[in-house]
C-alpha cells in the first residue's frame, strides 16, 4: 500500500532524528534475511543501545541530506535493500555485533559507517569492530593505574612479614 504525502513526511522525520541522535552509524545491505535473522539482530543490539532499521532508500536520503549534507548518498544507497544501525554511546561494540552476524549468515554485507559527522569505509568499520569495547578499555585502564599501587602493597606487606618472621625467629631462639 502507497504512503500517503503526510506518511512520508513522517517518516523522514523520524528518520532526522535518528540520524541526529546516532554517535556512530553503520550502513549494511541485507540480502535474503529471514525475519527471524532480522529480529535476533534487533535483539542484539537493542541491548547495545543501538537499533536497526531496513530504510526506504528515497525517504532516508532526503533525512540524510539535510543531517549530512556534506557526504554523497547516492553512492551509499544506490541498489536495493538498505539498513542502517543507529549506535548511540560504545561504537564498537554494535559494530562487532553486525560483523559477526555478517559472517555468520553471510547475509549481510557491511558498506560504510559515519564516524564524527565523516564517512568511514567498510574496512574502517571492520577496524572498529575489533577494538576493545568501552567497559574493556576502561578496566584496563584502572587495572594499569591499580598495577603500581598493588605492587607497592605487596612489597611493604613482604617487608612487613619478614620483619615479623624475623622477630619470631629471634624470640624462639632466646626461648
């Protein structure tokens, strides 16, 4: 059934917002999923607070002119099925979710992302996906501020505890 005008207009709209909102956004060209495929995805990454939506490639070009005007769509959206995974917070771990579902299914194909209000290649996509996710980075960071305070811990607990061995040593010897 045919969009009314009123429809249309709409649904750019939310598409704006989205795109406004989005910290990151990865484009994919699904190719035959089931929509049980699709749906395990969504699922995936709502708990990454990120969501995919196969697009209306006319609708979504028009949002995505006014938001990105500086960046060919054209080429982005030129045959057939589109999604896009709007990622808000951690980038990378949506984008080893979609990787990982692409080459589990090999029905997906990763086309590009927008990184920082720029257009980012579908290695550089790939390339993200393999970076740590933002919990990972920040525990190793504490973990790398913790390390020399740890150490100094344990050396003043064995100093501690040679000295008191010592003592007990010294006090039986007398006995």
């Amino acid at each position: 059934m045919a969009k009314t005008k009123l429809e249309k207009k709409e649904a750019v709209k939310q598409y704006s917002e989205a795109l406004a909102s989005a910290d990151a956004l990865y484009f994919v060209k699904p190719t035959g999923l089931t929509s049980n495929e699709s749906t395990k995805l969504k699922l995936t990454l709502n708990k990454l607070k990120s969501k995919y939506v196969v697009v209306k490639n006319t609708l979504f070009k028009r949002a995505f002119k006014d938001t990105y005007p500086d960046i060919d769509s054209d080429k982005l959206f030129e045959n057939g099925e589109h999604g896009v995974v709007f990622v808000q917070g951690d980038i990378s771990s949506p984008a080893k979710s979609v990787k990982e579902f692409s080459e589990e299914t090999k029905k997906m194909e990763i086309l590009a992302g927008i990184y920082n209000k720029k257009l980012v290649s579908k290695s550089e996509v790939i390339e993200i996906a393999s970076l740590p996710s933002y919990n990972e980075m920040l525990a190793k960071t504490l973990a790398t501020f913790n390390a020399p305070l740890s150490a100094f811990v344990r050396l003043n607990s064995s100093i501690i505890q040679k000295f008191v061995l010592t003592v007990k040593a010294v006090s039986e010897k007398t006995q």
